[in-house]
C-alpha cells in the first residue's frame, strides 16, 4: 500500500500483518521472474489469490508460506530469494507512483537512508497497521558506513540489500556492497528486536570510491580538475567584461590557495547571536506544544497547549515517562537511546486521561550547555474527526504548524475518496469475488445431490432446460436386495433405531457402487435397486453387480440387528436382459428402470434365502465362466413365471475379498474393459420416427420367432447359424451381433 513500509520486514512473523502492496509484489516478482504457471502452484496455498487488494490487511503467515513453498519450487535459498525480492520490491513501487517521492528523500545515499524514517512516519497517517522498521546511519572514525538496521521481525535482513542496491544504481548512479558486520537482538528498544549492523561500501560505477562524508574535493581526478579550470576561465571572461572581480575573489579563492569552486552550501556558516531574543512567554506561545526535559527525564519547560491537555506535566519533579510512552522508534525512554536515534521522528503517546489519548510527533533537540532536551512538537492528527476525538481545535495549533494544512487536506481527501472510492469498489470487487466462490461452492454441493439421485449426463440435460427421452438398453443386469425379517424389526423396536441401522446399510452399500461403477436406482423401505450397464453400457455389467453382490453381504456383517444384537441377514436377487429406461417426474425427477427383466429381478430376490445371492439362469451364463463359484439351486417355482433353474452365487475365485471391498491401497482393475482401456460410451435416448418404432418392433417379433425356431433361447449353434444364413444377415443389418463360442 506504500513504498518501503515493510521491506525487509514483512514476510517473516506470525503474529503480525501487512497490507496486500507485498503480496502483489510478491505476485508480481513470480510472474515476471518465474512465469504465470509457477504462481499458479503458488496461489494454491490455502489464503492465497489471484488479485491482493491493496488497502487490505493480511496475516504474516499467509506470504511466509508463499515465500517457502516459492524456495522450494524453485530450489534457492531463503536469503537468495529475499535478496531477489527486495530488488523487485523497489521497482515495484516506482511503478505504483512512488518515483517521485522517493526521488526527492535525500541527494545521496546516506540522506536518503535518514530520512526513511520520517517517511514512515508521514506514510503512518494513512496506514494504521504498518509496522516500519527503522533504519540509522553512523560514520566511523575512519570514514566508514555503518547501516543500523531494527526489525520486529528476524531472518528478512537480506531484504535490504537488494533494495539499497536498486536504489543506489538507479537514483546515484553507484554501485553498493553491504556485509553484515553484526547480528543480535537489540536490547536497545523495547522486547526482543533484530539489530543488523551493515557495512555499506559504494562506489561510482566507473570504479572510484565515493566519499562518504562528502565533506571536500579530495582525491578529484585529473579530468575532475580541468572541468573545474574550463569553468572558471569561462566565468572570469564573463565576469571581466561585467567588473565582477570582487565577486570572483568570494567565490573562487580558497583558504590554502588551491583553484576550487565552492558552492554556497558550502561556505555557508551560520551565524548565532549573543543573547536569545525571544521572550519566555512568547516562546511557550509560539510552540504550544513543546517539552524541555534534561537527562533523568524531568521536565523542566513545556508548552502552554500541552499544559491544557497534560496537566500533570506542571507538577514539580514531573517525570516525561510517567505520562508518555515513546511510540515510534521503539526504543527506551532514555536520553542515550534517544541521542542514538536523534534524526529519527519521535512520536509519543499519553496515558489516557480525561481526553483521549494524545499522540505527539516531532523532532528531538539535544542541547549541550543545558544538558537537557528539546522536544518540538505537534499533535499527531489525520482528520477534523480524529482532532475532536482528542478534543482539540484549529486554534489550539500555531499558525505556522503544518498540522492545521496537513487536517484539512487529509479531510479534503478523505471527501474525495468517499466520492469516488476506489478502495471502496476494489472492496466491492473483493467481496464479489468470495462471494463468486461461495456460489460455486454451493453449485458444487448442488450438482454432487443432483447426480446422486440422476446419472450425470442426464441430469446435464436437465439442467440445460432440454427433454430427456426413454433409451433401451439391450441387456443390463439388475440386483435387488431386502433385509431379513424386516417387519419384525420394526415392530420391536424405537423408529429412530431402524434410521440408523438403515443409514449405516446404506451408506456401506453406497460406497460399493463407486468401488465397482454400478448405478444406485433406488431404495424403498429396505430394499436396495442397483443396475449395472445402465445408463453407461458396459460388457462387464454382470461381473460388476455379481462383485458387488458379494460386497453388500459383507458389508451387511457389519451391521448390527437393533432386537437381536447380531449381525442383520439380508436376500439378494440378480437377473440379466434388456429394460428400457428413462426421467419420470418433474418435481422429483427420478431415473427409472421398466421391463420384464425389472419384475424377474425382484422376483429373484423374493424368491431367495437369507445371507445367500440368488441368480437368475440369465445371470448364470454371463458368470459362469468368469471365475465365480456358483452353486446350482435347480428348478423352483417362480410367482408369474412358472419353473425356473436358478443358481446361488458364493464367491469369486479370482479376487480378493479386499478388492471386492474396495480397501486395497491402489486403484485394482478387476474388469476386462478397464485392463483394455476401452472407454465408456453414454447410451444415446432413443429418437425414432413412427416407422422406425414400426420396423424395431418387427424385427423384436422377428428374434423371437427366430430363437423358438432354433430352440437356442439366444445362443445357437454353427449349424444353426448355417441354416439362418438368410435371417441372420437381416439381423446383423439391425444391429445385432453374433459370436462363435
């Protein structure tokens, strides 16, 4: 949200927070460095987003772990990559608009280090939540630049060079190296703070070492010299013809003789007067705010506003420390750590009395004679709200306070932006943008209800508004299942007790038709109507509701009889053929199963024992040379279909109970179809015309009279395929197909 708030100090501390300008930063470096896919890996992490807003507040620990999880993608080090980041961090805010004002911080390095601070501290009537770090400079005796670097935060130290770098190459036209000298936890401020010391050697990019101290010409270069020759030629010939020889004899000569140009910054010297001529009063006066304290902290002098406000302050052997706390730099309420940190701005907060709490900021003055310092301040304000809260006035500041021009244009501001308020509509988008997965959150739990009561390509439809129409399915297999003695549970126990015992059947059942892909029709009381081949063909539709068969009865072990105690028994049936199936209803659509094949089914299942898998002859021939171990019932009598060979199905000799089960590790491909990788096709609904329907519906006559011809119940024999060559042909045209077995 501003440029240099947080740099080196903003991806590391889980208990802190940062306006979104980093991680867009950090958003842009990846895209700009890395490509748009490696941030797509990135923005995966829980919390992240495709678009940070500005002016937003987000924790710590959602760009720590952008920060780690982009070193290990990437395979760098954490002090390489923050390096990186500091470098991109300050074109980045060149971009946003920053330019100019970082432009104007200082005309060399070591100004434009100083006097960070005190654009933090501006920045902070806008940012509430930042937290800063602070930076100090100190010259060595033997000429060296030593950066002092406080963080609240550890380990983002490497941040700085890579910033310090960018700027001195791209506003000093310089070179720097920065070695960390020191590292340890600062015991000068408050709590346990990082101190980093650098050392800070810059030189010109043609190679010659910079003064530090900036204070002379010393070691200027022979080319350095002529232009300063040329130069003064040119302005004694112009000075010659003007009778500017005085002139000339102020600016050039030097006091060793030497032929120099000097500036008026440098020759000026300020002039003090012998005695102070300004009143007490008028002093107290003009800065109204103002506090005088010597080095225990006692205050000895203040202004005649703080007075109005803090009327302790008056009282004799008032303490500073008793009734302000040092805000802004975090440091001890000493004169050693405030001497150590005299170019900073120093904000102070009151201890809340009748008025709110009052926040002061300005500059510390150390006077050597008096052994005492000079606080010059005003009241720290960002509105005409804020200045009421505190309960001030206009009048209350000086004239000359830029306080007063610093309110009302903040307030203008503050109007224009609830004019147009772009935070305001980025907040919007913001909100749009969560709802809009919100939306599609419950869109998905929608579709997922939604497909579990239709198959998915047929609910698609439904969704577009489209008509499904009836399809026929030439041969499926269907199982029904009941539970044993379901009506005497009932009557013996307490209906919550029958919902549970149902929904614990149902939900193993359930999780079986995913494990071998057969589709869930319906349930009715305790009966369970699965299909398999329907709505998705497939040429294992009989293995995969056999398998499943056996799973339901294992599962049906597993849960518990609510009169007995033990396990419930339940009776399955199976049969195989043809059914035609479709959408009925509109207000609760439901896919439904008709045909002859559907009444056998159920009579399969009725006509069964408990804990046993009934098979229908039908079922019998698609299994039974599948590896399954059948046992042959032999011939009952079946209500509405007379005598019927039926079969009990036990097991299956080549798989595993677990992968029946669904409970080994990895995906088992127990189907043919999957080991083949054919895929699946959707049975399209039937859409024919009135002589099509006409000519189907012969050639069904037509299979029929043909399979009691040859007496092969729809399997014949080489010979009898011979003597149907004729009407076999036909058949093959309709769409039927024949093998040799």
């Amino acid at each position: 949200s501003h440029p240099f708030i947080v740099y080196g100090d903003q991806i590391k501390c889980l208990c802190s927070f940062q306006y979104g300008f980093i991680n867009s930063c950090l958003q842009s470096l990846v895209i700009e460095k890395f490509g748009q896919e490696m941030w797509d890996k990135l923005s995966s992490l829980p919390g992240a987003q495709d678009h940070f807003m500005t002016y937003t507040v987000y924790d710590d620990i959602l760009t720590v772990g952008l920060v780690e999880e982009a070193c290990s993608l990437l395979d760098v080090s954490a002090d390489v990559f923050l390096k990186l980041f500091g470098e991109h961090f300050f074109s980045f805010c060149k971009q946003a608009g920053y330019d100019t004002m970082l432009r104007t911080l200082g005309g060399d390095l070591i100004e434009f280090i100083g006097n960070l601070d005190a654009l933090h501290s501006y920045l902070a009537l806008s940012y509430q939540e930042m937290n800063a770090p602070s930076f100090r400079v100190e010259m060595t005796d033997d000429g060296k630049m030593l950066l002092h670097y406080y963080s609240d935060r550890k380990g983002l130290y490497h941040i700085v060079p890579g910033i310090m770098e960018a700027v001195a190459r791209e506003f000093f036209d310089s070179e720097v190296t920065m070695v960390v000298l020191n590292q340890s936890e600062e015991d000068e401020r408050t709590g346990k703070k990082e101190h980093v010391v650098f050392l800070v050697k810059q030189t010109k990019q043609a190679c010659k070492t910079i003064d530090q101290d900036h204070s002379s010409y010393r070691g200027v270069g022979v080319c350095k010299c002529m232009c300063m020759v040329c130069l003064y030629i040119g302005v004694c010939r112009w000075l010659e013809k003007n009778s500017g020889w005085d002139l000339i004899r102020a600016v050039v000569l030097s006091e060793k003789g030497e032929l120099s140009i000097i500036s008026h910054q440098h020759t000026f010297a300020p002039c003090y007067p012998d005695t102070l001529w300004i009143e007490e009063k008028a002093f107290c006066n003009a800065f109204p705010f103002h506090i005088v304290f010597d080095e225990d902290l006692k205050v000895r002098q203040t202004g005649v506003n703080i007075q109005k406000f803090v009327p302790g302050l008056q009282a004799r052997d008032a303490s500073l420390d008793q009734y302000f706390t040092i805000v802004h730099p975090q440091v001890t309420f000493t004169i050693k750590s405030i001497r150590k940190f005299i170019n900073s701005q120093f904000v102070l907060k009151s201890f809340k009395g009748k008025h709110s709490t009052l926040k002061l900021r300005g500059q510390m003055l150390w006077m050597d004679s008096l052994g005492c310092m000079l606080y010059l301040c005003s009241p720290k304000l960002r509105s005409l709200q804020e200045l009421q809260d505190v309960g001030l006035h206009l009048a209350d500041l000086a004239q000359h306070d830029v306080t007063r021009d610093l309110v009302l244009l903040n307030q203008q501001r503050l109007a224009e932006m609830e004019l147009t308020n772009p935070a305001g509509e980025e907040k919007s988008r913001e909100e749009l943008r969560i709802l809009s997965r919100h939306l599609e959150a419950e869109k998905e739990k929608t579709e997922t209800l939604l497909y579990a009561m239709l198959p998915r390509h047929i609910a698609n439809q439904l969704k577009d508004g489209k008509s499904v129409k009836a399809g026929e399915f030439d041969v499926c297999t269907i199982l029904f299942s009941d539970v044993v003695t379901f009506t005497n549970i009932c009557a013996a126990c307490e209906p919550i007790d029958i919902v549970h015992m149902l929904n614990s059947m149902y939900s193993k059942f359930d999780r079986l038709t995913n494990v071998h892909d057969v589709y869930k029709v319906e349930t009715i009381g305790d009966a369970y109507m699965v299909v398999g081949g329907v709505p998705v063909p497939t040429e294992t539709h009989a293995h995969r509701v056999a398998n499943f068969a056996l799973g339901m009865r294992i599962a049906a072990k597993e849960v518990t009889n609510p009169v007995t105690g033990k396990p419930i028994q339940i009776r399955v049936g199976l049969h195989t053929g043809p059914v035609l199936a479709g959408v009925v209803g509109e207000k609760m659509p439901r896919y439904c199963l008709f045909g002859d094949t559907v009444n056998t089914a159920s009579r399969m299942e009725s006509h069964g024992v408990p804990d046993h898998i009934h098979l229908s002859n039908f079922t019998y021939r698609c299994l039974k040379d599948a590896g399954f171990n059948i046992q042959q019932r032999g011939q009952i009598e079946v209500k509405g279909k007379g005598q019927m060979t039926t079969y009990f199905l036990l097991g299956n000799l080549l798989v595993s109970e677990d992968s029946i089960m669904g409970r080994e590790g990895g995906k088992t491909c127990i189907y043919s179809e999957e080991l083949q990788g054919q895929s699946k096709k959707v049975a399209k609904p039937s859409e024919v015309s009135l002589a099509e329907m006409v000519m189907s519906s012969w050639l069904g006559v037509y299979l029929l009279l043909w399979r009691q011809e040859t007496n092969c119940g729809g399997f014949c024999t080489a010979n009898q395929l011979r003597d149907s060559k004729g009407k076999h042909t036909a058949l093959q045209r309709a769409g039927f197909q024949f093998c040799l077995i």
